[in-house]
C-alpha cells in the first residue's frame, strides 16, 4: 500500500529522441485533451550510474535490440553499461557499431523481460536505454494497458473488491494519461514509485490484469479534459484540493480535483489517525534545512519548535498549513521536509502536536496526500456495494467516465 502520486516534475537532462505518443483529439492550452488511441507509457525503472550494469532478460530467452536503425536478435540475458561515451556489452552479444554508437537502445521479446535489481519482476513489451554521458535512465516502454495492472498490484492489496481495484484503474489510467501529455518532450513519463505510482511489472495475481481489462480506455474527464487522476492511501477523513496538496498547474484547478465533503469512507484504515514523535532539535534543523534551501528567512532563523499547530482550513475542513513556531509551512511539505534531512518520514502533512522533554510528539490524520480517490475509503465503499463509478463521484465530484480508447 503506498501513497499514490503526486506530480512533481523532477528534472532531468534530456537526450532522448522524441517518442511516438498518442494522437490527442484536440490541442487545449491548459488542460488535458482526452486521447483518441491507446497511449504508451515510459516507466523509468532505473537511474545507473556510470559503469555500472544492468541485465535484461532470462535464459532462453530471444531477445531483439535496435538501435541506431540497427536490429539484431540474441537468445538469453543481454548486459549493458556506458563506458567512454558509448554503450558496452558483455557474455558475447555482438552489439553493431550503429547500435553502440547510438544514445538509445530499445531491448524487446515475445514475453515479459527480468530486468537486474528489480528481482522477481517481469516487464512487457520494451525495455528502453537511454544513454545520458555515461549514466543511463532504463525505462519501460509499454501500452497503457500492460501498464494498469501493474500498477494496481502495487497499489492495492490482492483480495480487495473489484469495484475498487475498477475505480483504482480508472484513477490510476487518467493521473498516466496526464503525465504523458505533459512529459512528451522528456524521454519518460512516470517512475515506478509512489511518487508517480507504484508499478511492479506484470502481476503474478488475476486480479489486477482482469479489473484493468474491465475498464479498459477509461478516464476520468470534465469539461472535455482529463482529470488526472491523484489518489492517496488514506485521506484521513477529509479532502485536500489539488491545487493546495499538488500544486498551482492549471490542470488541477478543474472541478472533480477540489475536494469533496462526503463522510469519511476510510474510518477503519490502519493510519486513518497515528502518533509518533521525532526528536525536537532535528526537526528544528530540518526546518532550518529546508528554509535556507527554499530561501526562507523565517525557517532558516528559526531556533526552536515548541509546537506545530494545524491552520488556514480548505473548504472540507482540511489544514492546508502548519504553524511552526511562528512561521508557516504547507502541510503537503512536510513529509519531504523530514526526509530531505534523512528523519523518517510523517505519513501525512495534517499533523498537530507539541514539545515535552525534547521530544516532538505528533497525531496526525490520513497517508499521502489526501487529493482524489482514498484508496482505503474505496475499498470500505466497495465493501458496502458501492459500484467503481459510485467510488468515483464520491471522489472526484462532477466528474464523467470517458472510454477514451
Ligand atoms: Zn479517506
């Protein structure tokens, strides 16, 4: 169970090609045009660094790898790293100098590929190398529909009801659908982690491949957008807005992603409200960290917490802000502003609490950053007969089911 995704655009140095993506019904200027055909989703699986190797593959299996306009096919596992500026290969794979020279090697096979460090795990289609210096991005390039169940089998637990996992493709497909159409100029549009979503390949359970073929091509919209479609663990019983938790992009200001004030569905989840404490003068300096990192006088001076106190309520009743001793944080920072300095992480930015003895002691409601779908307030409303699309309006009010595809 992981907190679902949020839509920080983390910077990389392109030199990818551009690729194929699909064709859209319509250029909007803000929102999200409603895809016409299947899209294809670039997961990044890795980041490796400069002679290091990855292998992708099995034994057996025929493995084609193009590049450079170059083709050739091998049976078992090929081992690939950057040395000198070009890609270096071992275990007798007779890489073509077209393929060697260029800054993307495409590896594909009939059945799901092992990919090193990601054990037990099998990915569909393509496994794409991007060359960047002699670092290099491994990305899986795949249809949306390969891609669905793989995220549901890491977002959700096997045996939950259909109607949730159905309301979770459905999210899951429109929060992809929106980062690929942001990210066409980029060489991937998610990663494998709950910062985008959590994916794990092709699932070993049926589950997830027959609730994500029960929805296939469709997305949440409003107003002929895309809703993308943000979802967290536990919401804690009340609702961020998109703009507040996620951000200012002009795409999270369409209705559906402003919240909603139905009744807690998530009552019963294991961090619907949780404690902990944290050693005072660390969180202190990590909020002295994070001022002088963002160029925040007041948090870079800041010399003491005595106690963090939940302010400025969204319209649901949701803290969107912390007061720290005097200044202010976005509730939505938090989490990050803890680990950036190597503290564990608070599941959640909707916290209250005080200083005893030097100890910060913490309560604080929900998992994740509580926009859109709750996935333990879905799983209790599909528990209670509540069809995907009752899950959804309860969600993202207003907003339509779209076959897109
Ligand atoms: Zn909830």
């Amino acid at each position: 169970m992981f907190c679902g995704c949020d839509s920080r655009v983390v910077p990389t140095t392109d030199s990818a090609a551009p690729q194929t993506q699909a064709q859209v019904s319509s250029h909007l200027s803000e929102g999200i045009a409603i895809p016409v055909t299947e899209p294809i989703v670039r997961v990044r699986l890795h980041r490796v660094g400069a002679g290091q190797p990855i292998t992708i593959g099995e034994a057996g299996q025929s493995l084609t790898i193009r590049g450079g306009g170059a083709k050739i096919q091998i049976v078992g596992t090929v081992t690939l790293w950057r040395e000198g500026g070009h890609w270096a290969s071992r275990q007798g794979t007779p890489l073509s100098s077209a393929i060697i020279n260029t800054p993307i090697i495409d590896v594909s096979a009939i059945d799901p590929m092992q990919v090193s460090g990601k054990s037990g795990r099998r990915y569909p289609t393509t496994i794409r190398c991007v060359a960047d210096g002699d670092l290099f991005d491994v990305i899986n390039v795949t249809p949306m529909s390969e891609y669905i169940p793989g995220v549901l089998a890491g977002e959700l637990f096997e045996g939950w009801h259909d109607a949730a996992f159905e309301a979770q493709a459905v999210a899951a497909r429109s929060f992809a659908v929106s980062e690929c159409a942001q990210r066409q100029s980029r060489h991937w549009d998610v990663t494998d982690t709950p910062a985008s979503q959590h994916y794990i390949g092709v699932p070993t359970w049926s589950q997830a491949q027959s609730t994500a073929a029960a929805t296939a091509g469709q997305v949440l919209t409003f107003d002929g957008q895309i809703v993308a479609g943000y979802f967290s663990s536990c919401c804690g019983g009340r609702a961020a807005t998109a703009l507040d938790a996620v951000g200012p992009n002009p795409i999270n200001s369409l209705a559906p992603l402003g919240g909603h004030g139905n009744p807690a569905a998530c009552t019963h989840a294991p961090r619907y409200t949780w404690s902990d404490s944290w050693d005072a003068k660390d969180v202190a300096r990590a909020l002295q960290k994070f001022g002088a990192r963002v160029g925040r006088s007041d948090l870079k001076r800041l010399r003491r917490v005595t106690a963090i106190r939940p302010i400025k309520p969204n319209q649901h009743g949701r803290p969107t802000m912390l007061d720290v001793g005097g200044a202010e944080v976005r509730c939505v920072d938090l989490p990050g502003i803890f680990t950036e300095s190597g503290l564990k992480a608070p599941p959640s930015g909707w916290v209250s609490g005080r200083v005893r003895s030097g100890t910060l002691h913490l309560e604080g409601h929900g998992f994740g950053h509580g926009v859109g779908l709750c996935q333990y307030g879905a799983e209790d409303l599909a528990s209670k007969s509540s069809a995907a699309h009752d899950i959804l309006q309860f969600y993202y009010p207003g907003a339509s089911i779209t076959k897109a595809w």
